[in-house]
C-alpha cells in the first residue's frame, strides 16, 4: 500500500488516502471530495476526486497521476488513477 496526496489549489486544502491499487474506493471518493472541497456538491471547482492544479494527485515517491471517473457494468461510479509520469532521477 503507498499513499497519495491530491491537493485543490482553489481551495487551498489536501487530502492522503491509503491505497492499494489505483482504483479507489466509493469511501475513499466520498472522503477526499469531502476535505477538498468545503463549498459542497455544486462546487465546479475540480476534477473527479475535486482535485485542481499542477501535479495535485501525488504518491510519496513523486509519481503524478490522473483521476478519471468511470462506471462499472452494474454502473457503479469509481475513480480509477492513471500514472502520468515518473519523477527525474
């Protein structure tokens, strides 16, 4: 398990979620829109886990992923992360 940080520069406010795979949790969605966003549900303010800014989805290695909402087949929301790239070494 390794830990990512998704951060909304409009709000300024961050939110670390534990993660095992790179599919989150309906849980972990509500948690992490729940602290970035204190405006609500009608708030355009970010993306699927209502993150916004450059690199604001992080793991503790400095790998930037992307957030991209999706439906299961019983449609089912979810969050699915994609690794955008690997920090210079």
């Amino acid at each position: 398990m390794k830990m990512i940080t998704v951060r909304n520069a409009f709000h300024n406010t961050e939110c670390r979620l534990r993660v095992a795979s790179r599919r989150l949790s309906r849980r972990q969605i509500l948690k992490c829109r729940a602290a970035l966003c204190l405006s609500g549900s009608d708030c355009l303010c970010g993306g699927a886990l209502k993150e916004r800014g450059a690199r604001s989805i992080v793991d503790d290695d400095g790998r930037h992923y992307a957030a991209w909402l999706d439906y299961d087949k019983q449609e089912h929301p979810y969050v699915q992360l994609e690794l955008i790239d690997e920090p210079a070494v």
